[in-house]
C-alpha cells in the first residue's frame, strides 16, 4: 500500500539543509551556536564545506552515507542549481521510502517501480509530476546509487540501466525507467508588453486598473524590477545574472545607444565559457538606479552593525587587471594575499569579495538581501513566486478564479522564461532591422516558418546552448556577434535613443502570439473588455 507523503500531511519527511557560507551566515548562526567556538575547525575536520548538503530523517538523524555523498567529487562538481534539485529529489524518495520502512541502501527496483507510479500516474496523488520532472528524478537516484556501487555501500542499485547513443555519437547508460513522453525543452515566452503589465503589478504593486495600490510597501521592489529587466532585455540565465559584481555591469555612455554590452565570466555560465552578453540602456537605469538607492542603504545599514567586519572568509579586493584575461587581487582578514581570474570565479567565491569604501567594507556581489548580504541565486525563484501570484490574485475576477483553464488573465512569468523571451525578441527585431536596412517587401519574404524557423531552434542558436555542432561553435557565433553589434549600431543611429523594449513592435508580436503556441501576450486594453491572454 503507498502511503500520501506530500506537502499536506502523511508521513513525516526526510528534508536537506545546506552549509551556509560565512558571508551569508550574518549574526543568527553565530548567536545561536555561542558555545561552539570550535565548530569552524570541527567542519574542517570532518571535511565540511560551504554547499553541501545535511539530510535529516524524520526521526532527526543524520545518514552518514548520505552525507559522505553530498561531499563526494561527483556531488560537489554538479552546478548549484542540480546540486539542489538532485537533494530534494532523493529526499522526496528517501521519505517514500520511509513509509514502507525501508532504508535507501535496500532499496529494490519494486521500490522503484511503485515510487515511479506514484508520482506519475496514482490518481490518489495530488500532485503528480510529468515525464521530463521524472527523468530529473531518475536522474538524482542514478547518481546516488552509482556513487554507493562504487564505494561498495550497496551490492547493486535498484535502477534498472540501459545503453543509448548520445547526440554526440558516445554510447551513454542511463536509467531504463526514463519517460517516454518527456518533453526536450520547456518553451514559455511572454511578449514584451505582457512583461510590462506582470512587472507593474507583480513587482511595483499596481492595481489591475494600473494605478499603485493604496498601502503597497514592496520589499526591495527597486532590486526586483532591476533584476527582471536585465534577465528579460538580455537572455542571461538566472545564475549568471544572479552572479554579476557591480563592476561587470555596463556602465550607460553619452551616445544614448539602445544596447550596451558585457561580458559573463566563464564559471557561472552552463557550459563554462565567457560569454558577451547585450543588455538595454533602460535596464543598465534601473540596476543603476538600484545601486544608489535600496542597495546604498542596506550596505549603509550593514556597515553601522559592523555585520560585514564579523564576516569570516571575506576577500577585500586591491585590485582588477584589465587585458584579455582579468585577475581579481586580494586581502584575506588574515592579511594574507591571493588572486583568481575573473572568469574562474565561482558564485560562493564571488559572495565573499568586499571592496573598501569611503565608510567601510562593501559587497562586490551586486544583488543584496535586507541585511546587506548576498542575495542568493536560488531565492529569485521566490520573487518570481510571489509576483505570480499577486499577478493572478490581482487580475483574474473574482467569479473566474480557477475555474476555467482556457480562459488566463494574469501573466506568469519564471526566471528561464525572461531567457525565452529575449531570443523571441531579438528574432523578431533583428529581421525588422533587416527589412529596414534593405527595403526588402512583404513579396520578397518567404514564408514565415521557412523565414524564421522552428522557434526553439532559433534559441539555441541564439543563446548558444551545448547541443550546436562546432561549426556553429567556432563560425557563426563570432560572425552572429558581429551582425549584432552592426545591427545594434545601425538601429540606433535610425532611429535614435528610443527606450527598449520598443513598444512600436506590440502589433507584431501580438500576431506572433496569435499564430504560435506557448506565447503570453496580454493586451492593455482587455480590461475594459473583459478578456484574457492569447
């Protein structure tokens, strides 16, 4: 008998905690543990490091194993982002797990088998999971269960295995259990008006007529409309924009010109290459806007309470080379020296380097929480959440709320979806730019489709995602580039300094939307007429 071990009750669950870093810990840790001045050398002895996982049993004990696991090289070499996916999967299993009394180390492919129907496919589940969270799953277990093969804590693991060609050619195992209808890609743009009206109400507090809500008192609103506007006007991934020290963003010129470009170091990227990226001019506003105003003030607050002065493992930067591959220098709190290439950076690195200011130490790392301390990557996942869900409080009526699954009202937006819209974007201004450029006629357009080609594939290309061949690799993304920057350069100087994201080009996204699948687009006017979202 499977037994309910969701969100809303059942069996008591398995739950992951995480090694904070120093620089995030600020005063709670350290009140807390008061008697244990130690703890730093115990960690250090027991191999501990900043990011790894705790499991926790429901009786409140802690799996050596699986604690061994999360300090494993295998574990640790995953991004952040899959290192915390992979936790709550396995927490999810070991809880099931649990409710038949068994541990995960005698574990059997039946356990797999039933965990399998549960979470797809048992009508008594509330909250079943679709093929490709599924294969993520899989996924997770396949990594734990190998790791104890290898290490000889399990005989055998309870995955089925089986061999498949990669697209590279290289024969793969992978879990036999894999779904069948797994979908590749999870493609979900919002053309750009509709990310106007989901920041305004999401993010500024408007009301759905669009005027602010009386009382409205939004929590570092300022910092969240910056961090959107630079996702969606330049198609960064959220660890990569969530990354960014305050000397990586553009710095706004004279020229007025739309874009301006930068440049993502190579270690907070997927596939670990630098990357120029282009963000709009009214973007690199906000984030300036941001940086002297909430963010002055919480470093400003930060400083007073001497939190940043307290801060072990912090890095006080002397100074940053320039040349084809930056160096980062700095000054331990011990005084001792050191240095890194800016692109070999990580993100947990990046949250621990301060810069002298004229009233004391200041986070580098550019996006802070209410404290004065890094913002972590994972917690915009939070923002976009509570956006979501005013957005749909605010603007489906009453009498329609989650009634009617053909009819939308609201927007909902993720952080993955900015990156989708910004390619859809720059496709569609891209090819505008080039009818301009050229005078080319409606006549002398081929068909749509064939013009502009299976939409996700365009975002690879556009985005340069790992499965593009090498020739792509090494011929067109530098020929693309410098399209881009001619393209840029010559919309400019057209047609002058307008704000992105170019409302002048509503109308054609709007019959985009209306001819393809998986576009939000949310009209202004249907409030006065009562409809929803294409």
């Amino acid at each position: 008998m499977l037994i309910y071990f969701g969100r809303d009750g059942g069996v008591p669950g398995w739950r992951v905690f995480w090694v904070p870093q120093d620089a995030v810990r600020g005063g709670v840790r350290r009140a807390i543990l008061a008697d244990w001045a130690d703890l730093a050398v115990r960690e250090d002895e027991a191999g501990v490091r900043a990011g790894d996982p705790i499991f926790l049993s429901p009786d409140h004990r802690v799996d050596p194993l699986l604690s061994q696991y999360g300090q494993s090289k295998r574990f640790r070499e995953y991004t952040t982002e899959t290192r915390r996916n992979y936790a709550t999967d396995i927490c999810l299993f070991l809880t099931f797990l649990s409710g038949r009394g068994r541990v995960w180390t005698a574990a059997t492919e039946r356990d797999v088998e039933d965990y399998e129907h549960w979470r797809r496919f048992a009508e008594g589940n509330p909250h079943r999971v679709g093929g490709s969270k599924w294969d993520r799953e899989l996924a997770a277990f396949a990594s734990l269960y190998r790791w104890a093969v290898i290490n000889h804590y399990v005989r055998r693991s309870p995955l089925a295995m089986k061999q498949v060609v990669g697209r590279e050619g290289a024969v793969l195992t992978v879990p036999a259990a894999r779904a069948k209808d797994a979908r590749p890609s999870n493609v979900h743009w919002l053309t750009p008006r509709t990310w106007r009206r989901w920041i305004e109400v999401g993010l500024r507090g408007h009301s759905r007529d669009g005027a602010p809500e009386p009382g409205w008192v939004g929590r570092l609103e300022d910092r969240n409309v910056a961090f959107v506007r630079l996702l969606v006007t330049s198609g960064l991934r959220r660890a990569e924009g969530g990354s960014l020290l305050t000397f990586e963003v553009p710095v706004r010129q004279v020229d007025g010109a739309r874009y301006y470009r930068g440049k993502v170091a190579a270690e907070v990227t997927r596939s670990k290459k630098p990357r120029t990226f282009y963000v709009a001019a009214d973007a690199v506003g906000e984030i300036e806007a941001y940086v002297e105003s909430s963010r002055a003030w919480v470093v400003r607050q930060a400083q007073k309470k001497g939190r940043y002065d307290r801060l072990r493992g912090r890095r006080v930067v002397t100074e940053v080379t320039r040349g084809r591959k930056p160096m980062v220098r700095w000054r331990d709190e011990t005084g001792v020296t050191g240095e890194r290439a800016l692109d070999d950076l990580t993100a947990r690195e990046r949250m621990r380097l301060f810069a002298e200011g004229p009233r004391g130490l200041e986070p580098l790392w550019l996006w802070l929480n209410e404290q004065g301390l890094p913002f972590q990557v994972h917690s915009w996942e939070g923002v976009f959440t509570a956006a979501n869900r005013r957005c749909e409080r605010v603007l489906t009526p009453p009498n329609r709320m989650g009634f009617d699954p053909h009819q939308v009202f609201a927007p909902y937006a993720t952080p993955h979806s900015a990156r989708h819209s910004f390619a859809l974007f720059m496709l569609v201004v891209l090819n505008t730019f080039m009818d301009l450029k050229y005078g080319l006629s409606p006549e002398e357009r081929r068909d749509f489709r064939q013009l502009y080609g299976d939409p996700w594939f365009m975002v690879q290309c556009l985005l340069g995602h790992a499965s593009r061949e090498t020739t792509v690799d090494r011929y067109l993304a530098p020929v693309a580039d410098l399209q881009l920057r001619s393209m840029l350069a010559g919309a400019t100087e057209a047609a002058g300094p307008t704000a992105a994201p170019m409302p002048e080009l509503d109308v054609v996204f709007a019959r985009i939307a209306r001819e393809s699948e998986g576009i939000q687009d949310l009209d202004d006017r249907m409030w006065t007429a009562g409809g929803g979202i294409a």
